[in-house]
C-alpha cells in the first residue's frame, strides 16, 4: 500500500438517515438483488422437525454398528422467539452512524428480548430426564440444549441405526444409517436434532509443507526477492510475521484484549512455551474451556497441531493479548463441538474475539447445523463479539459437495454471513523481511491445495458486500445473489509461512493453510479493540459492516440509478474502498484444471493500484496500519467532527522523532503514521495518544525520505494534516 496524500482538513462522513429512503437500500434493487438488513434467517431456511442423513453417507463405506455402550451427544435446538427482531438489531448495532451503533447487549439482556420459549425449553429437559439423558449443556438464550445417552438410548428414541463408516478420504465418523424420527413428544418443541447424522469428526485446516525438528538451524534469510524468514528453517517467526503485515504495537492500549479459540481437542502447553521461548514472546494466560465436559485430553496428531498453530499465531501477533481462551470439545462431531462452542463464547461473553480454523462444505455441514450456528452467531454479534474463520484448504472445490454450485463449494462457517472468512495466500518478502507481494495460495501441482473461497449456495448476497460498487464484486466471477467467500486473506502456504512447534508432529514445521491466516485475523482485530477502547469508541464487534464500508470517504459520487417503474437519482458519500488500506492480491487463482477441467475456480484480478474483489482471496490482505487507522477515523455518529489541525511539527533524531501539534477541538484522540519507502510498498507505522506529542523510536538513521501524517478523531469524523516530510540524522 503505498503511502497516500489526503486533502487536509475537517471532514465530517455523511450518515445514511433510516427515516428515508437511501442509497444502500436502492442500490440493489437496480441489479435485480433482494437484500435483508443483513440476513434473515428465518427466510433462508423455514421451520423443520426433520432430521436429513449426510450426503456423505452414500459416499463412504460401512465398517460396522457402534459400540451400543458409547456415548454420544445430540442438540435440540429452538427458534428465537424474535429472530428478525434479532438480526434487525444486529444490523443497528452493527452499522456506523446507527444511534445504536456498538451499544451491545448482554447474554442475559439478549436472552430477555429474544430468547427462545421457556416453556418449550424446559418441557425439552423434562423429556430428557424422562428418557435417561443427561444434559450437557444449556443456552442462555434456551436456543440449544446438549444432551448425551448411549448409542442404544439414542436408536430406541430416535428410531434409527447408528452405524461406524469410512467417507472417501479415509476418515471415520458414525451416522445414523436411516433417517431419524423425531419423538411426537418433542417434535412440536425442537426446531432440529443435530448429532445423529453429521458426518465428519475433525475438520482442521492445518497444513504442514516440511518438519524442520528439532534442532534447526534457523540461520537468517538471505537476500534475494522470496527470502524467507528469521524463524528455524528459515521460515517466519513472530516478528517477521508482525513487520510483514504492519502490525501496530498498542496492543498494550487496553489490558483487557481477549482472544477465544474453537478447537476440536486438546494440546500440550510445552509445545506452546517452546515456540513463545523460541520466539522471545511473554507468556499470557492460555486456559483451556471445557466444551460439552470434555477433559482436554491430546486424541489427534492434526488438532494437537492445529491447536497449538492457533494459540501460536495469535500471541505472535500480539504479544500484548491479555488471555487466550481454548476452548475444546474433543468427544463430539464437528457440527456438536461447534455449535456448542459459539453458543458457549456467546454465554460467557468474556472474549472480544472468537477464531475458527475449522469448516466443511456448506452440504456436508447440514442446513440445521448451519441454521442452528447463525442463530448463535447473531448473539454473538448482539454482544460485540467479532468472530473469524479459515476458508478452506481444498481450493474452490471444497469437500467435493454436489450442490448447486458443484463442483465448486465455499466452507462453513466462512461463509456464514455473521462471520468474516479468510483465505489464503503465498507471500513474498525481501532482505529484512520487507512485504514484497502475495497472491492466491494454490500449490495443487504437489497436492489438492489452495485457498478456498466461491459462492455459497445458501446465503444470499449480505448488505454489507453490497456497500461494494458491483463491477468490483463481479467482475472476477463474484455474485450478486449469494454471498461471496473469502472477506480478506493472509499468508497460507506452507512454502512460505511460518514456522511453529509441535513435539508428537516432529518439532518445528513449516505450517500452512486458512489456518493460519484466520488466527493472524483474529489477533490483528484485537488489537483494532485495543484502539478502538482506548479511544472510547467500543468493540469493533461484527467486523464485515465496518469492513466493506472502509473507506467510502475517499471518492464521493452522485449516480443514477434504474427502479422499474420509475428512476431514482441517489446522492451518497461513495462505495466502501477497503482495498486501498489492505495489500492487493491481483494474480493467481484457486483451481485444480487438472482434476476439474473446464471448472478453472477463481482468479485475482485489477492492479496493483485497482485490484479487485476475488473469490480466493477477498478484498485483500492484511496491510494493519493503514487499515486500523481508517476503522479508528471513519467515524459516522451525530456530533461534532474534531476542528481543524492548525499545528503539527517534528524534530528528528537519529533513530527518533518527537512530534508536537496543538490541541484540536472535539479530538478524542490522535492517530500518527509515520512511513517510508520499502522494497515494494511503503512501510507504514501507526502510534494513537490522547495528548499532543509522541516521540517514535526505531526509525532508519540518515533516511531523507520519511513522511508523517495527523489525523484527529473522535465518533463524529475526522480532520487530517498535510503530510510532513522529514529527514532522520546521521
């Protein structure tokens, strides 16, 4: 991104007015779109009592009946009894320049106003107790209600045969081998039962390129265009990771920064100390969460890994997070442990920020398990809590789902609407670790892998996206109906991503996947928190709103647009630009031609200095300076813009800069970016103070060529100095 020159001056962001009609309302309708506020899950899917066998099912091979002692676990799950009055409040407190706008509820204030029927949810735990099951987990919001029985207990009730089965990739799971019947006594209650008929157990989108070991050399990288990083094998450690991607260093701003992790088992604590020693990082609190009473315990190489690739990437990117929060359930199906883990995060509403490395195709994941998952997931945005997830390893392929789409598929729950999904990509740096360029992870000439991303076929086309001019969606092969996946990206390819350690997978490794770049996400939007609490402007909360409208400031525009019967001219302070403060992906593409001739996935598109919308890899990838300061300053809120900067100076150092600059009416803080020239973008520091000076360290000695920026915010807009120029001494 390079470092851009915005007119100086106050500006105050115009606000769309709810009272009338407005531009993002009209918007679609000229393309022939039907937009919810966000979404409406009620339309999406209806009301059902029944429960559908997995497609997988007649894919894979039976091995024999289950255990008739083992215990398993099943959700009934109820409807909100408000779910539009829900999602509409979602879609306030979401929304910038919404009176409100991040004024988020508590789970108890969000089960007081759209919690599911008492009556109903206790007659459910009545007929569990009756039946012999134990419950495992409740709901705050009497959405969901775990309870667990023996194999046997569960084929008397539900009328059914529990079988072990092998799927195609020669994973095993168990699955009701007809479909079953939902008892007449709770059938009238329960919206779905989920458990009997999943599918896969562990969905990790870990990958692994090379062991390294356990003593590597890790000599530092060379200096040619793809050198790789400081880390062992040459691989990236956590700096190199923080300097790539610009991140900012007031994660120390708020003392509070949570990060929630969803994981499908446990991990040894030694494997993350090793790579926090390794990697001179401190040593936050990470505390394992029981999920459904699981007990912790290590049952798989890949989630171990994938567990401990999480908890790395996350301290590596903020060395300031107050806490980690794993939170684990071992014992279940993918569609149980995650249900219940969002539901859970919801409950305890103690992490800002909830990270998913984990997904299946939306056909393989079931409508109830999705349905069920969006209904928890709007609590979760009701409370303020922003929650990511990995896109998928297997390319615009996915599982190989044959839904409307086939053979292409995007992943749950990336593509959940509630939800920002992350691709993947390859990465280039040069001498120092300086971001040279990324584009679209596919490395399907050594194996099935790329980054996923393409269309769903089960969500429509989410306001937010349309916050987008529609060339910029579509023209890389983008939809105008359904909702496109991924949001953004980060690096995923194990050839050049960071290195991590895990003892039972052979010490340090080369890691890769959406895996790692949905943590990178993860812990980056904490620290956006930091600042934004640190400036008293909230939790970012559900991030896509804020996300697609960045940036809207930049080129305002009067258009015409078509409604039959009559035409409608619309004034609007412009499209969301988030693409000019991310990194552009504009090459590459995430398709196997070769297993799936004539089906060529999705491929980056524009340049470097117009890069478009791309099913593989979003909007972009992570540039966290720019970005960070342009979420803090797009404020939209009814009051006063900050006045105008009359005074803003510098004093240069050596390897420092004291900045000084006159108190601005209205300001709640400053923002100051300070840049200079790289290998192919500027390289881009952001500092935010409430005072009227900083003095930034670690600059360049005898560099001529630095330039600064002031920005003064508050709720209500911004005002921006000219850019500063200076020279730091010899």
């Amino acid at each position: 991104m390079q470092f851009r020159s915005y007119t100086a001056g106050r500006h105050r962001l115009p606000r769309v007015s709810r009272g009338a009609t407005s531009w993002r309302q009209l918007l679609p309708i000229a393309f022939g779109l039907v937009l919810s506020p966000l979404i409406k899950p009620g339309n999406v899917f209806g009301q059902t009592a029944s429960v559908e066998l997995s497609p997988l099912l007649a894919k894979s091979t039976f091995l024999s009946p289950v255990d008739q002692s083992q215990q398993l676990s099943v959700v009934l799950t109820l409807p909100l009894s408000d779910p539009q009055g829900a999602a509409d409040f979602v879609d306030h407190v979401s929304r910038r320049g919404d009176p409100l706008y991040h004024r988020y509820l508590t789970p108890q204030e969000f089960a007081s106003r759209y919690a599911a029927s008492q009556s109903d949810y206790a007659a459910l735990k009545e007929w569990a107790a009756v039946n012999g099951l134990s419950v495992s987990q409740e709901s705050a919001a009497r959405t969901a209600l775990t309870v667990r029985g023996t194999a046997a207990q569960l084929q008397s009730i539900f009328k059914t045969q529990i079988n072990n089965y092998r799927s195609p990739d020669g994973g095993e799971f168990y699955s009701a081998a007809v479909a079953p019947t939902i008892p007449a006594a709770i059938a009238d209650k329960a919206s779905a039962v989920i458990g009997l008929t999943d599918g896969k157990k562990y969905t990790p989108h870990v990958q692994v390129g090379k062991v390294i070991g356990e003593n590597p050399s890790g000599q530092p990288a060379n200096n040619s265009v793809d050198s790789g990083g400081t880390g062992p094998g040459s691989n990236y450690s956590a700096a190199d990771l923080r300097t790539i991607y610009s991140i900012p260093t007031f994660g120390n701003l708020d003392n509070k920064t949570v990060v929630a992790l969803f994981e499908q088992g446990g991990f040894f604590k030694s494997d993350v100390e090793t790579y926090l020693k390794k990697m001179k990082l401190p040593r936050p609190p990470v505390t394992f969460v029981s999920v459904d009473k699981y007990n912790g315990s290590v049952d798989s190489l890949q989630v171990e890994l994938e567990a401990v690739l999480d908890i790395d990437m996350v301290i590596a990117i903020n060395p300031n997070v107050h806490e980690v929060l794993v939170y684990e359930d071992g014992i279940d199906t993918f569609q149980v442990a995650l249900l219940d883990t969002l539901t859970q995060v919801a409950d305890d509403q103690k992490a800002q920020v909830l990270s998913i490395s984990y997904g299946q195709d939306e056909g393989y994941q079931g409508k109830a398990a999705i349905k069920a998952e969006n209904t928890a997931l709007v609590q979760l945005a009701s409370e303020g809590i922003t929650v990511v997830a990995s896109s998928g390893d297997k390319g615009a392929y996915g599982d190989g789902y044959q839904g409307p789409h086939y053979p292409y598929n995007v992943s749950d729950p990336a593509s959940q609407p509630y939800v920002t999904g992350v691709g993947g990509t390859t990465l280039f740096t040069g001498a120092g670790q300086q971001y040279v360029s990324e584009q679209v992870w596919n490395t399907s000439d050594v194996g099935p892998s790329a980054s996923g991303g393409g269309i769903s076929d089960v969500w429509t086309f989410p306001s937010f996206q349309g916050e987008m001019d529609p060339f910029f969606i579509t023209h890389q092969g983008g939809s105008l109906k359904y909702r496109n996946v991924p949001d953004v990206s980060a690096v995923g390819d194990y050839n050049t991503g960071p290195a991590i350690y895990s003892k039972l997978n052979g010490g340090w490794l080369a890691a890769g996947g959406t895996s790692v770049a949905a943590p990178i996400w993860a812990s980056y939007l904490g620290i956006v928190n930091a600042g934004m609490r640190y400036s008293g402007l909230g939790d970012i909360g559900f991030f896509n709103p804020i996300l697609y409208d960045v940036g809207n400031w930049l080129s305002p525009f009067v258009t015409s647009v078509k409604h039959n019967p009559a035409n409608h001219t619309i004034t609007t302070n412009g499209y969301g630009q988030p693409s000019e403060f991310l990194y552009p992906i504009v090459d590459g593409n995430n398709g196997y031609t070769t297993n799936y001739p004539g089906y060529p996935g999705y491929s980056a598109g524009g340049t470097f200095f117009q890069p478009l919308y791309c099913n593989a890899t979003g909007l972009g990838s992570l540039a966290g300076s720019g970005l960070v300061t342009q979420i803090l300053i797009s404020g939209t809120q009814s009051g006063t813009a900050p006045g105008d900067i009359t005074t803003f100076n510098v004093q240069p150092g050596v390897t420092t800069a004291k900045f000084k600059w006159s108190a601005v009416s209205s300001a709640i803080a400053y923002a100051i970016v300070v840049a200079r020239p790289g290998l192919a973008t500027d390289i881009t520091e952001v500092h935010v103070v409430k005072g009227t000076s900083i003095e930034v360290e670690n600059l360049n000695p005898n560099n001529p060529n630095y330039a600064a920026q002031l920005w003064a915010y508050n709720a209500s807009g911004f005002s921006n100095s000219p850019i500063l120029y200076f020279a730091t001494k010899k």
